[in-house]
C-alpha cells in the first residue's frame, strides 16, 4: 500500500495574511480557493512541487465562530493543524486503523474533486490530527 503526503493543513487568522508568506514571500502559486460550508473554512491551496500530485501546502481560515479553526486558533494561535495522506484503498484502511483502536472521526465525506476522505482523532495518532484520503475520485 503506497501512501503520499497529499497535503499540509495550517491554520491562518486571515488567508491574506497566509498568502503573504506562502505566495508573495515564498512565490507559490494558488491553484484554488473554496468554502466548505460543511467544515465552516475557506481554504487556499498552494501546490509544492510538479504535476497532478504534487503535495500542497492548505491555508485554512475560518468561516465562522463555530468553525473548528477558530477554536484551533483560540486555544493554540495559528499553525499546523493537520498532515493529509493520500491512501489506495480508504475503507480497507479505516478498517484497519479501527481494528486497532484508532479513532475515526465520523464516516467518510466527500471534498473538493470528489474525493473520500477522514480525519482521526489526535489522541489515537500520537498527538498529530491526520486526514487520510482515497486516492483516485469515487465515482457514484
Ligand atoms: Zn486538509
């Protein structure tokens, strides 16, 4: 089973304030910005390296009071809040990390792309919230 980094989730106060060290500072580019009104983020995507795969840096900014970033910024100020893998197979792998006692928060929801994805609860992942994805888009 290959795993890849698919991305790195920071918590910023503001994605323009995010962006002024990640685009103007450091010359990345953004390759998307969108709501998830599920999540209450707007995210900002910056791409680090080439091709379709490439990992991305994911600027996260709240999009409201009860939005978990606000609560991460709140208890700890802004700064890595996530690590997202890419997986082949994500039911089987839930499965597994759930034999072992890993907790999986929630059932898999669909993102951008439609791609399946996860987060497991940081208490079962030696302190590190982490987002697992399916690798190829699951088609209805
Ligand atoms: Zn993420």
């Amino acid at each position: 089973m290959a795993i890849e980094i698919d991305h790195l989730g920071i918590a910023v106060r503001s994605l323009a304030e995010g962006l002024h060290l990640f685009e103007k500072t450091l010359g990345m580019t953004v390759s998307g910005t969108e709501t998830i009104a599920a999540e209450q983020v707007v995210v900002a995507m910056l791409p680090a390296g080439a091709g379709l795969n490439a990992p991305r840096i994911e600027l996260l900014q709240a999009a409201g009071e009860a939005s978990p970033i606000a609560r991460f910024i709140e208890k700890r100020g802004p700064g890595l809040h996530h690590i997202a893998l890419r997986v082949d197979d994500l039911p089987l792998t839930i499965e597994r990390l759930k034999n072992e006692g890993a907790r999986v928060l929630d059932e898999p929801r669909r993102g951008a792309g439609g791609h399946l994805y996860v987060f497991l609860h940081p208490a079962s992942t030696g302190g590190v919230l982490l987002e697992l994805i399916q690798k190829e888009p699951v088609r209805d």
